[in-house]
C-alpha cells in the first residue's frame, strides 16, 4: 500500500476503536467515512483481485448475504458486512475489517451498486426485488430499476441472480447474456403494475401446474413479449429444485420470503463454486441476522423480534406474527435512516389482528395509532419501547419494529439485561 493508503487505513482502524471504547456502537460508519476521506481510491485496492459477490435488493439484503456469505466461507476466507451497512462507508468499514479474507460477499445499497459493483469488480450481482422504499431518500422505483439496468447492460461478463417473478428485477436483468432466474417469489406486487420498459400493463396469471405467469400487454420495440423467464432453479414449501435435481430445505428462519433468499443464496454460491449440497446447509444453519428474528426475554415475556422497513417488508413480517401470542407490539420511528415519510403504512394490511393485544408504540406511534384506527383494530399507544412491552401480558409477546425502532429496543433490552445481571 501507498502512503495515503497506509495512514487512511490507519486513521479507519483508529475511528473504530474510539466509537467502540465510547460506546458509540461498532464503528463500522465513522472508520469508513475516515478512510474515504484520506484515500478516495480506497475501496478499489481494498478489493483487488478478490472474486466479488454483491446483494442487492428492496428486502433481504442482509438475510440474503449472511446465508451466501456463510455458504461461501466453506471454499475460503470471507469479507463481509454482516451488521448491514450497506453504502460507501460500510463498504469500505467491511472491506478493511476483512482485507486478508480470500473472497468478498456484501450486501448494497440499489442506488450504491453501480460504483461500489464497477470499483470491486464485482463477479455475481444478487437481484432479489424492487419496491418503493424511504421516496424521501430514494426516489421512485423505476429510477432505481433504469440505474441498475444501465449498470447491468455495461457490464457483459457479469453473472446475475435474478428473481424472475419480480417484475422490476426481471427488467433489470433481461438484456444480460449470464443470467440465471430463479423464482423466489414476491409477496408484495403495487409497484409492478406496469412494464417499466414499455409502461404497459402486467397481466397476472398461472400455468397448468399452477405456478406463477406475468406477461406485459403492450410489446417491447422489438416485437418481442416481455414475459416472466422460464426459472433455472424455483422454491416451494416442498423444497429447492434445480437442474442437479430436488433438495429438501429446511430453514430455521422463517416465511415465505427467507424461503426465496435462501434459494438465491445457494444459486450464487454455486456461482462462486461452493458444491451445491454445501450451499443449502449454510442457508439452513442460520437462524438470526443482527438480531432479527431472535427470542428475549423481558420481566415475564417472551420477545420474538421482526424487523420490517417499507410495505414489502411488513407486509411479509406481518405474515408471520404468530396470531396466539399474548400480545403483539408495533413500533415506528420517523428518523433518517427509516424514512421520514410515512405514507407508506396506508399501503400495508393491518386489518387482521382481532383477539390480539395491540399496542402502538415508538416516535410516530401516533401516525401508526391512526392507521390502526383506521384498520378497526382495537390498540393502546404506548410511545416508550419497553413500557409497551410491559402493557402487553405476561407470555409470548410479538415485536414488529422498523429499522431505528429496532434498534433502539435491541439496545434497551441489552442494557437492560446487563443490569439485570450486575444486579445478581
């Protein structure tokens, strides 16, 4: 390494350790920004001559990468940012914390891929779904459809793992002479109305064995149909087929939609050559990703965790509230990070939790508290995390949380452990 690499390395290494001995959190941000600042060209010699695996996507990100990066660590060493900072300075947080590892999986942010994927040389490009997310941040979603498409269409040789049930992703990839389609499902189809190449409108339909068809009704320019690819590999509740034949899969994540995750994970690592009974056994070992899904206990209750962060997201982890817990907790904030605009929760189908203790709570739990209104479902609004938490009964309680929400209850409960245990 040069000079200026060497002191922005330095200098990175150094942020980190202060934000940690503050107690700021782990530092993967503020050593990122540091060594981007002092070394702009950081990231492409980070990741030089390393094969490149990049996930991207509305939802999944991060389940996606953890099952892939886990599948990929039985051929070598792994670079990854498994705490989920996924633009610029997580990139480049994970890419110094594993500038020894022999490979790199990461998970991007879709308006950050075309930079960081051309910077890293990236070899396979995970495309897992496109929906609206954070309009106050990101825009539209054919915006983010046309930037990865451009990226894509430039770039030949790269190998894509596209969802051909997703009718924005399938755009993205359609062009790409090294794709492979896999049909992961989409639990959420309000920002896939229309063909984003033509503005026609999709048909929705099924074939004679009942499985998913769309079709685009006005043609592309060449004549051509814009139609859902034939997949290479699908999933079901039955298990992963593909052309080496049918696999039980047996998750301990949850859903419909950590089925299809993990049907993508094990199709890029056989990309990046991990044998494919190998892949499907990482994907099943995972059980939580930063937290989510975990189970905690708080003074009597049982806390099951899910994180949700745009109408996709919570329309699939509402699928999985279990409806006999004692009580079910939703909680919104409004920060940067989640998106200020909170619009979106009248896009999401809250009408079913009937029998259920509700309670709304977090920074914008008056905004949520109207929409449940709204929806009929009877609630308390609780603002505070924890006090929440103790307005529901004694037993099994339900969290659904979004991105900051989340984290600050993770956070509260771990304080609240520790003094718990220095209490003896």
């Amino acid at each position: 390494m040069g000079l200026r690499t060497s002191l922005a390395v330095r200098a990175a290494d150094l942020a980190t350790w202060a934000s940690r001995k503050a107690g700021r959190g782990n530092g993967g941000m503020i050593g990122g920004l540091v060594a981007d600042f002092i070394d702009p060209k950081l990231m492409e010699q980070l990741g030089q001559g390393r094969p490149c695996a990049i996930v991207t996507g509305t939802n999944g990100k991060s389940t996606t990468t953890r099952m892939l990066a886990e599948a990929v660590r039985g051929i070598g060493t792994v670079c990854t940012n498994d705490g989920g900072d996924n633009m610029d300075a997580g990139v480049i947080s994970a890419l110094l914390a594993g500038r020894d590892a022999q490979r790199i999986v990461l998970e991007v942010d879709e308006l950050h891929v075309p930079h960081i994927a051309t910077k890293l040389n990236c070899d396979v490009l995970v495309l897992l779904n496109l929906s609206r997310d954070q309009l106050d941040r990101v825009g539209e979603i054919n915006k983010i459809e046309r930037v990865l498409r451009e990226y894509v269409s430039a770039n030949p040789d790269l190998t894509v793992v596209a969802n051909c049930d997703d009718v924005q992703v399938t755009s993205v990839a359609w062009d790409c002479p090294n794709v492979v389609w896999v049909s992961a499902g989409v639990g959420f189809t309000g920002d896939s109305t229309s063909c984003p190449r033509t503005g026609g409108a999709i048909v929705r339909t099924e074939k004679a064995d009942g499985s998913p068809d769309w079709f685009a009704v006005k043609p592309l320019a060449d004549g051509s149909e814009f139609r859902r690819p034939t997949p290479t590999v699908t999933v079901d509740p039955s298990g992963l087929h593909t052309p080496e034949g049918d696999r039980d899969l047996n998750l301990t994540l949850p859903g419909n939609a950590n089925r299809g995750n993990a049907a993508q994970a094990v199709t890029a690592a056989v990309a990046l050559g991990v044998p494919e009974q190998d892949a499907v056994a990482a994907a099943e070992r995972v059980d939580n990703v930063a937290g989510r899904y975990a189970t905690v206990n708080f003074e009597g209750r049982e806390v099951h965790l899910l994180l949700a962060k745009n109408p996709a997201g919570w329309q699939e982890a509402l699928s999985m509230v279990d409806r006999t817990a004692d009580g079910l907790v939703i909680s919104v904030n409004g920060q940067v990070a989640d998106g200020q605009d909170l619009s979106w929760l009248w896009d999401v189908v809250f009408e079913n939790f009937e029998g259920m203790k509700v309670v709304s709570s977090g920074e914008r739990s008056a905004d949520l508290a109207v929409r449940l209104g709204y929806a009929g479902v009877e609630h308390d609004t609780v603002p505070d995390m924890l006090n929440a938490l103790r307005a529901c009964p004694t037993g099994r309680v339900e969290v659904l949380a979004n991105y900051t929400a989340f984290r600050d209850l993770n956070k509260a409960l771990q304080n609240t452990a520790k003094k718990e245990q220095q209490n003896g």
